[in-house]
C-alpha cells in the first residue's frame, strides 16, 4: 500500500506548551485512518498543521511524495487536502448552493479564469447538486446557511469539502454533537466514499464511530503517539488504556456518587 | 417575467434620471442632483469593497481627496479647461488605484476592527500630507479651472458625467456580485481563514476589490472637485464623506446592489435640503448621526433586505389564508393545510433573503 498522507516527526509549541512531539502519522492510500486521544492531546493542531493553518516547528508533512509543510491553507487545499472543523464552519450568509460553490470554483487545472464570469458553472452546480443529494441536504439548496440545524451545517461542510474532490479529506470530529440517526448516516456516506477510492482521516472521540468505520487508528497522548495498529490492536493495547480510558476512568470516579 | 419586470423597472428609473435636469431645470435642484449623483457613485464603491468583503472601510476619503487633487493639480499643470478637464478622470482612476495598492497590502493584513482603525489612520496620513505640501496648495487648497459653459444648462455636463459614472459603477456592483469574484468575496465576509482552506487566495480577492472601489471614489472625487470649484484639505479629505457614504450603505442595505443606491439617493439630498434650509450645516450632520443610530439599531441590515422579507412574509400570509380558505373543500386532508402553510413562510422567508441582495 502507498503512503498518501505522512506527517513525519512534526513539532509544535504554543507558549510553554509542548502540542505535539517528535509525532509521525502516516495514512494508506484509500484507507480510513483515525486519530483518537484524550482532550488535549494534540489531533487537532496536527490537522491545523497539515492544512497549512498553524506552522511547524520541526518536522515535515509529505502528500504522497511531495512536501507540503507550512504551505498556505489555499496551497493545501489546492493540492488536494480537504478538511471540516470541530465547530462547524460554513458561510451563514450564503445560501448552500453558494457555500458549495466556494470551493468549487478552484477545482481543475491553472486553464485561465474569467473572475467576473457567473458564479458556478453548468458543470459545478451539476457536481454541486449530487453531491447535496449525496449527502441529502439537497432540498436546503437555496436557503441561507444560517438556516441549517447543527446536523445539517457537517453535512454541508461534508459536502463542500467534497466539491473540489480532494485526494484526501481530514473530518475534525464528524459524529460530534450530532444525533444518533444522522450518525449513522454521516458513517455510511464515508463509508460509501470511500468505497469509491476516498481517503479519510478522522478525529473522533465517538468510539464506536472510530472503531467501526477505520482500519488503522493512531492513538495521540500529550503529543506524542503512543500507539497505532488496526482498532482490535488499539483496544487492548496497555498504553491506550492508561493514555485513554485510564483518564476516563478517573474522570468518573471523581464524578458524584 | 420577474426579470422582465425588473428590467422595466430599471430603465423607467434610468429614464426618469436622463430627463430630470431637462425638466427640472432650477439650479438648485440640480446642484443637488449633481451631487447626490456623486455620492450615490462613491456609496455604491464603497459597498463593492465592505459591503460584500465585510472590511470595513472608513478610509475612503483618501481616494476622493486624492482624485480631486489629481484633477486639480494636473489642469493647473497643464493648463486645461471646460470639457477637456473632464479628460482626467481616468487620470484621477489611476492614481487612486496606484495609491490603494500599498495602502491595501498594508491595511488588508489585518481583520475587523483593527482594519476600521487603520483605515482611520491613512485619513489622518493623507489630509495632513495634503496641508503641508506645497503641490496641494496646503491649506488654501487649489482652486478648479472656470467651467465655460452656459449659465442656465451649467449643471448639466456635471449631471450626466456623474449618471455615467453612477450606472457604470452599478452595473459593474451587480455584475462582481453574482460573479465567482463576488462570492469569494462574500466568503471572505463571512469566514477568511475557512474560506481560505478552500481554495480561496484571499489577499488578491480583497486587494482587487479595495482597487476597483478606490477607482471609483478616485473618479467621483475629481468630478465633485470640477463641480465644487476647489478642493481645501478638510473637505476633499472629509471624516463626513466616509460617515456619509457608510450610513448610505447601512441604511440602504450593506451588501446589496441597490441599497447604498437608495441609501445615497435619499440621504445626500436630504442633508443638502437641510443644510440650504438651515444655514447651520451642524443640523444636517447630527441628524445623519441620529438617522445612523436608528439605522442600527432598528433596522441593522437596512431597508432592502428587511423590507423585501416583510413584503414576502405577507405575501405568504395572503397565501396560507387563501389555502385555509381552499382547505374547507372535501378533496383536501385537514391535516395538509397548517404544514402547507409553515413550508410556503419558510419558502417565502428564503425567498425574500434572496430578493433582498
């Protein structure tokens, strides 16, 4: 199997914060790959460094064989990296059909652009309109943004991430705040993509979500990895015990009673 | 048919403006006219770049000014009159977007708030630099050349050159608003750095916005300098023409095509009728800082969007209470109706956003 995404030793400080050390995570072309630790551990910054959003401090990131560390978020995107956010993040004040248009106005080759041309192409709204079919939001299209329940707004983020058709798309806790049902839902659409040749790196706290859906889970605890393998490996594995349920267990016997 | 309604519509009011100095030809009226024409142009610019890019931008004076300077101090230097200094407006374009390209890369680093104060700052920068230097005339400014046209039809050459500049910058509001610039830019106003994870090159997108509203102003500033006779720098550098010009917008509809159009077309007269009628020009100024207050506070996304929403709400009302009325006939399910009602409102509610931009 190839390496399609490699974050390789990548570093990163805030302040006196150690985020992330001496961290190498690679995900399989093709693969659904997972990202699980505890709060704090570090899953998101090494998304936001992937995409270009926070800047390492040491080490590199590598989409298949070429370097993209410390590109620009559009260069990322651009070179085929999609990703959604923790707290949605969509364009309230346009309507889902332009929120899918966004970005799918930089999708294909450096052919000269006329910007004052119409928004979307016939070709764009085409692509733009089965994937809200896809994704089933589809009757929303011409409403605001604003409009959409939380569930809906990781739908659409789902779906404009989708539009570019990105060789690989990072979901920054895709089950998370949302109902069971449209849980379910979310799984089998990545599901289903990836199917179709899809790669996925998900951060997830949704266990059973996790360990459904991926087949290789890297496990992060105070910055570091301490453990990566396919989710049986992961479940049993001492170091993901104590890194993980060990603090959960904790947390519960401070809990009242 | 709605297209061709509002393709009526536009031109009848495209007419009305191209005959208003033939009819109406009392020199006040037009003079007025002229320069609501000129604020309705530099209003519409400025919502090009803050009201679609949400930058919001109360440096604007700084291309008027410059393009009356640019007008005032190139007829001097070559000595043109009448209709030839009319010649240099694109002069003044020029140098009002040569001017905003280091100032964009500067101000268009940072977001929001700080944006507002940097903008501020360049205000101060430019109004200063045009009292100390000598080119500017310091602060006996520079005076225009002596149009030589006839008394009674005076305003008219300044009439219909600000109508063109008006509908030429109108028609290119709605043209960026529906194109894949415009919505980057709308992208931006709702979410920079999102929108940059998805392809979008953002300093370019707001920098040619921040150009092409600064050509424009740089233009309505030359013309306002001919049609005023001289440029003096607290006036062509003017804190109230960027106070004016934003309440226009907000008051219209911040980010719509025609609501700083509306905005200016009600406001600037009304300021110049107040400011003829009471020789207190103080007036009109604290009554357009009531009309902002109110505008924020009882109407924050202006008349057009909130008035397209009211008019598309009762129309849905209407709607619902003839389907309550058809629902007494024995073909209809009783309980149809009330769902049918709530989805048609809510059709109608989306419907009215889309109409109000």
């Amino acid at each position: 199997m190839t390496v399609m995404l490699r974050a390789e030793g990548v570093s990163k400080a805030f302040g006196g914060v150690q985020a992330l050390r001496d961290c190498t995570v690679e995900v399989e072309q093709g693969s659904i790959a997972g990202l699980i630790g505890p709060n704090g551990s570090g899953k998101t910054t090494l998304f936001n460094i992937v995409t270009g959003y926070e800047r390492v401090d040491g080490g590199d990131i590598y989409l298949g064989d070429s370097k993209i560390t410390n590109l620009l978020p559009q260069r990322v995107f651009a070179a085929g990296i999609g990703r959604t956010f923790q707290l949605t993040r969509i364009f309230p004040r346009l309507t889902v059909m332009e929120n899918m248009l966004v970005a799918a106005q930089h999708t294909g080759s450096k052919r000269t652009r006329n910007p004052l041309a119409r928004a979307g192409g016939r070709a764009d709204r085409r692509r733009a309109a089965e994937l809200l079919e896809f994704t089933g939001i589809a009757g929303h299209s011409d409403a605001l943004a604003d409009t959409l329940s939380y569930g809906q707004r990781k739908l659409l983020e789902l779906s404009y991430v989708l539009v570019a058709d990105p060789a690989i798309v990072l979901l920054d806790e895709p089950a998370g705040g949302v109902n069971p049902s449209l849980i379910q839902h979310i799984a089998d659409r990545i599901r289903e993509l990836n199917t179709a040749g899809k790669t996925f790196l998900i951060v997830e706290h949704n266990m059973d979500f996790v360990m459904g859906l991926c087949g290789q889970v890297t496990v992060l605890d105070y910055g570091t990895v301490v453990a990566a393998g396919p989710p049986q490996i992961i479940r049993s594995d001492p170091r993901v015990l104590d890194a993980y349920l060990g603090i959960t267990e904790e947390d519960d016997d401070a809990g009242p009673g | 048919m709605r297209t061709g309604a509002r393709a009526g519509g536009i031109l009848a009011v495209l007419a009305v403006l191209a005959v208003f100095p033939l009819v109406l030809q009392n020199a006040t009226v037009t003079t007025i006219a002229v320069d609501t024409l000129i604020f309705a142009a530099a209003a519409v610019a400025w919502n090009i770049f803050s009201g679609y890019s949400g930058y919001i931008s109360l440096g604007h004076a700084v291309f008027f000014g410059t393009g009356a300077y640019t007008v005032g101090i190139a007829a001097r230097a070559w000595q043109l009159t009448g209709d030839a200094v009319f010649g240099l407006l694109p002069l003044a374009a020029a140098v009002a977007a040569g001017l905003a390209v280091p100032l964009g890369l500067i101000a268009l680093r940072v977001r929001r708030h700080t944006f507002v104060v940097i903008t501020i700052a360049f205000f101060f920068i430019a109004q200063l630099t045009a009292t100390n230097l000598s080119v500017t005339g310091g602060s006996s400014g520079i005076l225009a050349p002596s149009p030589n046209w006839d008394a009674a039809t005076f305003n008219n050459p300044f009439y219909y050159t600000a109508l063109a500049l008006l509908v030429v910058t109108t028609a290119m509001s709605w043209l960026i608003r529906g194109s894949r610039f415009g919505l980057q830019l709308r992208a931006i106003r709702d979410d920079e750095d999102r929108a940059a994870g998805l392809g979008v090159r953002a300093m370019p997108v707001k920098l040619a916005a921040f150009v092409i509203s600064a050509i424009v102003t740089g233009m309505a500033g030359g013309l306002w300098f001919y049609f005023i006779g001289q440029a003096i720098p607290q006036f062509a550098f003017d804190p109230l023409f960027d106070l004016s010009v934003v309440v226009m917008a907000f008051f219209g509809g911040l980010g719509t095509i025609a609501g700083p159009l509306l905005g200016a077309l009600l406001i600037e007269p009304a300021q110049q009728w107040l400011t003829l009628q009471y020789t207190n020009e103080y007036l009109s100024e604290i009554l357009l800082g009531a009309l902002f207050l109110a505008v924020i506070l009882g109407l924050p996304r202006g008349v057009i969007p909130t008035g397209a929403e009211k008019i598309a709400m009762l129309r849905a009302r209407l709607r619902s209470a003839r389907a309550a009325a058809a629902a007494g006939s024995p073909e209809r399910q009783p309980g149809d109706q009330p769902q049918e009602a709530g989805t048609s409102s809510r059709d109608a509610g989306t419907s009215a956003r889309e109409a109000g931009r």
